[in-house]
C-alpha cells in the first residue's frame, strides 16, 4: 500500500481530480482494513480514467469515423451504464478495419475481466471472503499500467503533448519541460524509448526548433533514472554524437565509457568537432585519455592540416589544458622558428592565421614564450602572422606591456614588425 501512495502522489498532477480523489479515498479505507470498498473504489477509480481519457480524445481511432466515435464518448459518459460501456472498450481489441480503442499490450487487455469479476464478487457476493491482497494486487496493476491507458497508445499521447510544447502559439519558447519529461518512464515502454525519441525528433523539426531536439535529449537524461539514461546514451551514439558533443560538451563523459570508445573518439572525431578544445579538457581532468601527449600532438596535426582553430575557453578550461602541457605542446612543434622560418612552411603558415592565433592568445606570458617570441619574428618569418600578431597580441595593452616586461629583464629586443605603431 505504501508503494501505491507513493505512486499516487508522484502522479497524482496527473489524473483527473476524481480519479485521485477516487484512489485516496480507497487507500483511506485500506488502512482501516475496509477491504470491500477500498477495492471499489480503486476499480472506480481506475474506469473513470479510462473513461475520460475517451471522453477526451477529439481525434477518432483509426478506423472509426466521427459519429461512432461520438456515439461511444457518449456511452462511456452515461449516468448509469459508463462503467459497464467502457470496460467493453478497454476490451475491444484491434478487429479488421478498426483499431483497438484503448492501445495497451493484449496481457494487460486479458486482465481486465479478471478485475471486473473480484469487482462483481465484492459488491455482491458478501459470503465470498475478501482479503487485503485483492485490493494491494489491483494498486500494483494500478500503478504499473494506468498512465500507459490513451486511446491513441501512450506514446503517441506524450508525443503529441511535445508537440503542443514546440507550438509557439500554445506554449512559450523556454518553458520547462520537466513535467514532460517525467512522464516518459510512466508512457512509453522501454522497448518503445528510441522510437520515441524519433517521433520527438520529427515534431522539434516541423516546429523549426533551433537546437531543440539536442536540448531535449540532454534534459531527458539530466532528468531521468537509469534506464532512460542507458536509452539516451544509445540513441545519441548512433545520431550524430558529434554534434550533441559539440552542443553539450559535458555529455563526452556519459557518452563515452570504455577505454576503447574514448580513444577511438579522440583519434577519429574530435579533431573535427568546433568546440574541440573545450571537449578536450573535459576528458583530460577526468582522466579518460589514457595518452595524453599523443592525443593533443594528434589533435593538433588534424587541426593544423585543417586549417581550424580552438575557441570558446573559460578560464578553467585554459587551465586544465596548460597543465597537461597542450600549449607548450603547440609552441614546440608550430611555434618554433625551425618550424616558421622554413621556406616549405611559409606559405602554409600563412593560411592558418586562425589556428595560430586562436592558440597565442591562451598561451601563458612567460620567459620561454618571450623569447620565442623574438626567435621567431627575428629572422625570417610569414608575413601574415606578424601583423596577425602584432594586432590580436601585441595590440593588447596589458599583453604587450608584459612580453615588454620580460624582455627588459632579460635585455631582450623585441622585433619592431610587430610592435603596433605610435607604441
């Protein structure tokens, strides 16, 4: 009983207020051993959600047209036969041309009779003995199956109130979706979840929702318990994990669990994945790149032949990648005048500005970094990366005034190419 009152407070937003009152009511009467009529009114309860979850439904089942559907709304509404009227619906199963009215799976169609008989034997047979477990064993099924009940089959049901959420005209662009997202365990069954996520994914496209299908597989997995977890995780890496990775780039370290997995994703699809560098650092402090020095020299490679760059680091992130060596990394292997002063490199030099000095900026204004600085801009040197660096380095005050420092306490003379004029 314990189990079901949790349950009904988990849920109870979502049944109609007769249900729930139904339902709470029964319990009451358990607790204070009132077998027969706390069973009564668990089983009321149960058909009278049924019945509105028929009542409605505006769209007819496949199958029916719009006054038969009508017609059996009305019935399972009658003052005095709607009990009777929808247990024969619940019972309906699928029959040539017409659908099931209520979509649940035939086990769970094939117990109903057996509710409905305990119901008839509890009202009016008073001689049968009528114990707890009968009414403990319809709150399991209760709590197990009620919510899956729709006549359109649960699924569809909770798709289609994601499609109202996308529906600007219904509900507000930014809206919490965490009600939503809570009814996912209760309505879809565990072998329905990656379909599920295909039908969501189709709905956030017709709405033309920027980033909503990737925000939403996110929140489902912040918001759920394991097994929609283990779903998401699925689903995500096999569709487009880059570019989830990309948008979330925390979810690398739920996506990604054996060793084998990890390496493969650094080696073949990091390089290529814009927020690269972020991604990096995250594995890197967590310890999931079991080679960290081969992993940034061939990132690095993959982005210098690419001509791309690093961009969106916090400070954090600056941090962690400065201590496993990623910049000094850089400097040895591209920022050293072997590597900048030789005619083969120049002209390639100068076509991958960005990845230069997406790199410069992060790096850490020290001796090392100063005098290679006056290494490379003190002999011969690509052209388009010393005015690149004069203006996006040197033309920072407080970076100039540093390399300025360092060099004076070295005796040190900065190159005047890339000394920004009137300085």
């Amino acid at each position: 009983m314990e189990e079901f009152e949790k349950w009904l407070k988990a849920n109870e937003h979502l049944l109609p207020e007769e249900t729930a009152n139904l339902f709470w009511d029964s319990v009451k009467c358990c607790k204070f051993d009132i077998d027969r009529q706390a069973y009564l009114l668990a089983y009321q309860g149960m058909m009278k959600y049924v019945s509105n979850v028929i009542t409605t439904c505006n769209n007819a089942p496949n199958g029916f047209s719009s006054g038969e559907w009508s017609d059996i709304q009305k019935k399972v509404n009658d003052e005095k036969d709607w009990d009777f009227n929808t247990y024969d619906r619940i019972y309906q199963q699928a029959n040539g041309t017409k659908a099931a009215i209520i979509n649940i799976p035939d086990e769970v169609r094939r117990k109903f009779p057996f509710w409905r008989d305990l119901r008839n034997v509890c009202a009016h047979y008073k001689s049968y003995r009528f114990i707890k477990a009968h009414t403990l064993a319809l709150y399991s099924f209760i709590s197990q199956y009620l919510l899956q009940m729709t006549v359109e089959g649960s699924m569809t049901t909770l798709v289609a109130e994601f499609d109202d959420y996308y529906n600007p005209s219904l509900t507000a662009p930014g809206s919490p979706t965490d009600g939503l997202i809570s009814k996912i365990p209760k309505m879809v069954r565990q072998e329905e979840l990656l379909a599920f996520y295909d039908a969501v994914q189709k709905v956030i496209h017709k709405r033309k929702v920027s980033r909503g299908f990737a925000d939403f597989m996110y929140q489902v997995y912040k918001h759920s318990d394991e097994s929609i977890k283990k779903s998401v995780t699925s689903y995500i890496n096999s569709n487009n994990r880059d570019v989830f990775i990309n948008m979330f780039p925390d979810s690398v370290l739920f996506l990604l669990q054996s060793e084998q997995d990890i390496r493969s994703f650094w080696h073949d699809e990091l390089p290529y994945i814009p927020n690269r560098a972020k991604v990096l650092a995250l594995l890197l402090t967590s310890e999931k790149i079991t080679e960290p020095l081969e992993a940034i020299e061939h990132i690095q490679k993959e982005m210098y032949d690419r001509h791309h760059s690093i961009w969106g680091l916090d400070k954090d992130d600056v941090a962690v990648l400065r201590r496993f060596d990623y910049f000094n990394i850089f400097l040895k292997n591209y920022f050293d005048v072997k590597f900048t002063g030789a005619i083969s490199n120049m002209s390639k030099i100068c076509n991958r500005i960005d990845f230069y000095m997406s790199h410069l900026q992060y790096v850490e204004i020290n001796t090392e970094f100063v005098k290679r600085i006056i290494d490379v801009f003190g002999t011969q040197f690509p052209y388009t990366l010393s005015s690149s660096f004069m203006a996006e380095f040197m033309g920072i005050k407080e970076k100039r005034e540093a390399v300025e420092r360092i060099a004076s306490d070295n005796g040190w003379t900065i190159p005047e190419n890339i000394m920004p004029k009137g300085v």
